[in-house]
C-alpha cells in the first residue's frame, strides 16, 4: 500500500515519536510471549483470525469500498480471499 491510499484523521497525523515509543513499549510483553506460544496456540489463533474474517466479511468489503472506493468483487478476491488463502498455509 502506497502514502496515497492511506488516510489518517488528524489525530493520527499529530502522533509523536515519544507516543508511539510508548505503544510499542506497551506491546513488547504481549510480542515477546507470543513468540514463545506453541504451534498449537498459534493454530488456534489462525483458526480465530480466519473465522472472525468469514464472519464479517461484509463489515470488511464496506470498510474497503469506502477507504479504497472499490468493487465489493474486487475487495473480496485482493483483501479477503488472499488473506484467507494465507491462512491456510
């Protein structure tokens, strides 16, 4: 995805380098304990991840259409099948 398609409120436009070292920060423990996870935990996490997509599929392609304005057709094959093909994998 290039800068032109991208869009941010104002308010994620004004984040300093100091928030975002602090969100990160924040994020480390969670990173580094699912580095340690097993295979069977992150199966499982997949398998979340897969099903929460199939479950809001339309909540998906409406947020598309209206971020990138393009075909519902379109948005599944490039932004749903493509990741649900990923996970199958």
């Amino acid at each position: 995805m290039n800068a032109e398609t991208l869009h941010f409120s104002e308010s994620e436009k004004n984040v300093s380098n100091d928030e975002l070292l602090r969100v990160f920060k924040i994020q480390q423990p969670t990173a580094l304990r699912l580095r340690n996870s097993t295979v069977g935990q992150r199966i499982a996490k997949l398998k979340k991840l897969r099903k929460s997509i199939e479950n809001n599929k339309a909540h998906i392609i409406a947020a598309g259409a209206a971020d990138f304005n393009k075909p519902a057709m379109e948005l599944e094959i490039t932004e749903i099948l493509s990741v649900l093909m990923e996970l199958e994998h």
